[in-house]
C-alpha cells in the first residue's frame, strides 16, 4: 500500500470534485482519496510522499487516437486539405512508415509518457508498432486496423488483418489489450465491415472507426462524386462509393466500447445514431485543423460523450496530450473557459476510459490507480480556475504512476 499527497487533487469524478490538500491510498488500484490531515490520522504508520508547494495530482491522461507508426512525419505532409493530405500520404507512406522504426516509436512512447499520457488508443495498420507498445509502461487499447473496399481483395486483406489480430493477442494483458479499428466508411467493404464487426461482438473486443472527417469523404459518401471520385477511379477503378453513411453506421450494432474519431461532417440524424448506439466521439481538433480547416462543432453532439486524441503525426505535430488540450481550449473559443477546461479535463481522462471499455480516468476508490502529478508555476486562489490553468501551464510530469507503480 502506498500514499501520495498534494496540494490540490483533481478527482475528475461525477462531481468534478478538487480536493485542496489531498491525499490518495492505493495499491494496484485506489483504495482511499481524503485531504491528507484524515489520511495521516487514518494510516499513521504509512510513509506518504508528499509532494511540493503548487502541486497537482490528477488521473493519468487518455489519449483515445493515435497512429504511431506514422511518428517519423514531420514537414513531409501536405495539410490545408483533406484531399492534398490523402496524396502526400500514398506518395510517402513507404519512407515515412520505414523511417518510423521501434527506436523511435519507443522514443515517441516515452515523451508521452512524459507529458501526462498513461493510456492509449493506438491504431495500428501494419502491427509495426506492437513490441514498442507492449514493452512501453504505458497501457494500450491496440487497434488492429481493417482497411479495402475492393472486393477481389477482401479475403485477402481479411486474413491479413485476422493474422494481425491473432498475433495481438498473444500478447493480452492487463496493459496491453488487443481492439479493432475499421478504418472509415469509403475504404472498409461491407463484407469486410461485418465480418470485423462479428469478430468483434463475439470477442468482446473494443471498435474503433473513422466517420466523416472531411467534406470530400461527405460528397463522396453521400453522392459519389467531388475530389474522392477521381481518387477512386484512379487508384481502384471504383465509381461508387462502398456505403452510404447510414448504412455504415447500422452495422454497429451491439459493439460494447465503440468511438468514432473526427465526425466533424456528420449530419443530426447520423449523431442521433451515434448516440444511440452508446458510441463515443474521439475529437482530434488539431488533426481537423491542419488536414480539413474544419472544427467539431461539440454542442451538436448534445448526450455523446467526447473524448482527447491526437491523431498520429501525420496530422499532428505533437503527441502531448497538454498540446492537444491547449489547442482544444484554444480552438473552442465561445465555451466559458472554466466550465470547459473542466469538461476537456474529464474528456481526457474517464471519457477515454469508457470509450476504451477500462476502468480507469478518476480518481475514486476501486479504480485503476494511474495518475500523474506536476506543479504549476505558482499559487492558485480561486479552485475555480485551476483546471483551465494546469492546461494552460503543464508541459511535463514530475511522477507517473500507472497500476499503482511509479514507472
Ligand atoms: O486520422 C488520420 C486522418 N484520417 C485517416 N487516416 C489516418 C490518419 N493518420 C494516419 N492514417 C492512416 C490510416 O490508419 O492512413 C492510412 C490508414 O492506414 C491510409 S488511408 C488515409
Ligand atoms: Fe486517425
């Protein structure tokens, strides 16, 4: 059993409860959180690390999209354009995959370690990014990747992605657990969508899916035509897009912990069946940014809860979780600053955790005890404020702790 306390304890539960002068108690998971003058009077005979003057202890940060074998982009890319991004991407994704070698994802891995992420949704095309995954202290949701919408290539591409997955699981555990990722309405077939989707229901394994993250994917989708139609005939002499987006989303049915990432062109009626599927939105602002010069717009998503994540580096150029909620809170410029500095506090952390099917994200007894600590530049007055300026002020972490070990 091990306790930590700190000047302020961001609990990020139901009641957005900060604790000033906190401590927590955990083993593996949290055992006790209280201020620290009851947690002294309760465990007298238990050493507590109490941490510094300004210092701030909150759950571990959830970073729900990521694409790491893409980590050796940096000036490479074309953004500004969906359709641009979409050629640089065939043009350099052979160089830019090799150049992404174990050594530097492993590198990737740890400065995220260092700037407050202790979870992952990684969405893994190629499984090149497996051992730095599994060797990495942080946990990760490993999305296989299911892509092809030719079908004389369907069965070929679903035994790939299934010799993939099978090769994943190998190597289940506690922190590295193996998901599904369709890659996005135009691209997966629907003899492949269901498949991966049966696969999923019956193992009860984790879904995660593009949707319309880009005007060209909507007026490709909704009426085959724009900037995808000559992609599509140039590259797979297709005229027609695979599926509509309604009939993309109706084969959701029954998947436990679904997201879909970007949504930024959904209409009301496909949101409406988001949330009726109980899925969850992973917002990537920055990569909506530089790829489309488009923005959710997060009041339409009403009930859906929304989650953190950077998208690769393909169309990021940081993978620091604090960099993202900066940019969000930067971006999201008519929310109240505090109300939604709480908000993206909680979308970085329990949101990602159930979108992901874990138990972690708040500090609260019987939850995974992954947390981090840092320490603002200076006092803090008003508890109001706090969360918008640990987003403001928190570049690195001083300890991560994750499964109650400080790694
Ligand atoms: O999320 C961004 C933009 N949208 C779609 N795909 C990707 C992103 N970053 C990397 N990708 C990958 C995707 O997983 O690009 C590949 C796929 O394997 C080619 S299709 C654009
Ligand atoms: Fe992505």
């Amino acid at each position: 059993m091990k306790i930590i306390s700190a000047n302020w304890v961001i609990t990020c539960d139901e009641n957005n409860r900060i604790i000033k002068n906190g401590a927590v108690v955990f083993d593996d998971k949290i055992i006790e959180v209280d201020s620290l003058l009851e947690i002294e009077k309760k465990y007298p005979n238990i050493e507590i690390n109490k941490l510094d003057k300004n210092s701030v202890l909150m759950p571990g940060l959830i970073n729900s999209h990521v694409h790491l074998e893409f980590s050796s982009n940096t000036t490479t890319l074309k953004y500004g354009n969906f359709y641009s991004w979409l050629n640089s991407v065939i043009k350099h994704r052979e160089e830019l995959i090799n150049k992404a070698t174990k050594e530097l994802i492993s590198t990737k891995l740890s400065r995220m370690k260092k700037t407050g992420t202790t979870t992952i949704g990684a969405i893994s095309s190629y499984s090149f990014d497996i051992e730095p995954c599994v060797k990495s202290p942080i946990n990760t949701v490993f999305f296989c990747e299911v892509i092809g919408s030719k079908a004389d290539m369907i069965d070929t591409l679903f035994a790939d992605f299934k010799n993939r997955l099978n090769n994943a699981k190998k190597y289940a555990s506690k922190s590295f657990i193996p998901a599904i990722a369709i890659h996005s309405p135009y691209s997966v077939h629907p003899f492949l969508l269901r498949e991966s989707l049966n696969l999923a229901r019956n193992e009860n394994l984790a879904v995660s899916a593009h949707f319309l993250e880009s005007k060209e994917e909507f007026d490709w989708l909704h009426k085959d035509e724009g900037s995808f139609l000559e992609f599509f005939k140039n590259f797979l002499n297709q005229e027609k897009a695979v599926s509509k987006p309604m009939e993309f989303l109706n084969q959701f049915t029954n998947i436990k912990n679904l997201s879909f990432t970007h949504c930024v062109e959904a209409s009301e009626r496909d949101l409406e069946k988001i949330k009726n599927l109980g899925a969850n939105i992973n917002h990537c602002v920055t990569s909506n940014r530089l790829l489309n010069n488009s923005k959710l717009d997060l009041s339409k998503l009403k009930d859906i809860p929304f989650t953190i994540g950077t998208d690769g580096l393909s169309s990021n150029n940081s993978l620091s979780m604090f960099d993202e909620l900066r940019n969000a809170l930067m971006a999201h410029y008519d929310k109240n600053i505090n109300d939604f500095s709480r908000m993206l506090l909680k979308a970085a952390t329990i949101n990602g955790s159930r979108a992901l099917g874990l138990n972690k994200g708040v500090i609260e007894n019987e939850f995974d005890a992954d947390m981090i600590s840092f320490t603002l530049p200076d006092e803090v007055e008003d508890i109001e404020d706090l969360p918008m300026y640990v987003i403001l002020h928190t570049k690195f972490v001083d300890n991560t702790i994750i499964g109650g070990e400080y790694v």
